[in-house]
C-alpha cells in the first residue's frame, strides 16, 4: 500500500513548501509514486501549521493566470487615430497662457472674433458657455476651452474661434501659429484610459498637449 506524502513544515524554504504540495497533487495521478520522491521521515504536523498550509494552497488555487506579454503591450498601448496613419497637419494655437495643438482634420473652419459684444448671453448655461453668435446662418455654440477643461481661467483676449462637430462649437484662442506636417513618432501618444481623456498625447519637439477634438465635442453634448 502506497504511503501519502508528508507536507514539509520547514515553511523558511519555499522549495520545500511547493515541493510538498506538488506531491499532494499528484498522488492520484495513475503511475506516480510519491514514496519514491520522498526520504524525509514522517512528521506529525500540529493543527496551527496545517491550518497555514490550507490557506496558502486555497491562495495558489485562486491565483488568476498570468497576462502574456502580448495581452499587456496590446492593453497599454496607444490605439492611433485613423488620421494619424500616415502625415497629418496640426495647427497650434494658444489658449490663454498655454499652447495646444489641433489636429486640421477636426476643424470646420476658423473665424475671427472682434469682441464679446458679437456673443449672445444665454442665463443658466455652464461657466465655459461664453455665449451664442451668428455664423453661416446658425448659431453657434461659443466654448472657453480652458475652463470646460479646468486648465485654467475664463480667456479675456480671444481673437479667434476654432469651429468644430460642423459648426455646432466653437473654441475661442488668442493666437494661431503656422501649421506642422508631423506624423505619428513625433507624438508622445497618451495610453488607453489616461485621466486626460481630452488630450490624444503630447508633441515632443513642441512641448504642447494634442486635443482629442472627439472627446471634447463629447463632453459639450
């Protein structure tokens, strides 16, 4: 009659531990012969490290199965917008004392903004809603970036307005600055589920942050 493996108690070698259950495992499998592995006397083991050894084989049980390098580059990797496949241009503005850049694909168009006298106030809208103007025979929702964003303060110099979703939106700026042909390796691209959600990642020779022009428009609906 085959004996049952002892379960080793020296818990100070993990070998020993894994050994011994790896042998409790195995003891019914047709063919193995624990005795055969085992030269150690029989030890009796007292009811507190039995109670140890119950609760460290329920953990292994438990253990999820390791991702596979393969499943964590493709999680944390960024996914590249269909337009940033090949060279894209950006144009960068500034936006109360910081720097953005906009992809040109997610604008309608640009227009000037002499002053808040072309706005139309609307009481209880949100503290970005700077207010509604005229543009192509609609009206359009005019947006302080800055504050939708919580970046910074309510911008008192805009000149310019950034229109995008078809002429529903648009963001005020200060200024423009000349258009950048780029393509995707000149990009620090933001990881999935980044807490900026609205910045699609980071521009390394200029040092400004890329709008997601999709999310934003999101987060005006």
């Amino acid at each position: 009659m085959k004996s049952k493996p002892v379960v080793p108690i020296a818990l100070v070698e993990a070998d020993q531990a894994f050994s011994g259950l790896l042998d409790t495992l195995l003891a019914d499998v047709p063919e193995y012969d624990a005795t055969a592995e085992i030269t150690e006397p029989s030890i009796e083991v007292s009811p507190q490290i039995s109670e140890v050894l119950v609760e460290a084989e329920l953990n292994i049980v438990e253990l999820q199965p390791i991702q596979s390098t393969e499943t964590l580059v493709a999680e944390t990797s960024p996914v590249l917008p269909d337009w940033a496949k090949g060279e894209f241009k950006l144009l960068v503005v500034k936006m109360g004392e910081m720097r953005f850049a906009v992809p040109l694909v997610g604008l309608s168009s640009i227009a000037p903004l002499k002053g808040d006298d072309e706005l139309t106030s609307i009481p209880g809208q949100p503290a970005w809603h700077k207010g509604v103007m005229s543009y192509r025979d609609s009206n359009l929702v005019v947006v302080d970036l800055g504050v939708l964003l919580d970046t910074q303060e309510a911008e008192e110099e805009s000149t310019y307005i950034l229109v995008i979703d078809e002429g529903r939106y648009g963001l005020t700026c200060r200024s423009l600055e000349e258009p950048l042909t780029l393509s995707a390796s000149d990009i620090n691209w933001s990881k999935p589920g980044a807490r900026r959600d609205w910045m699609s990642g980071m521009l390394k020779d200029q040092m400004c942050a890329l709008l997601n022009i999709e999310k934003i428009t999101q987060r005006l609906k």
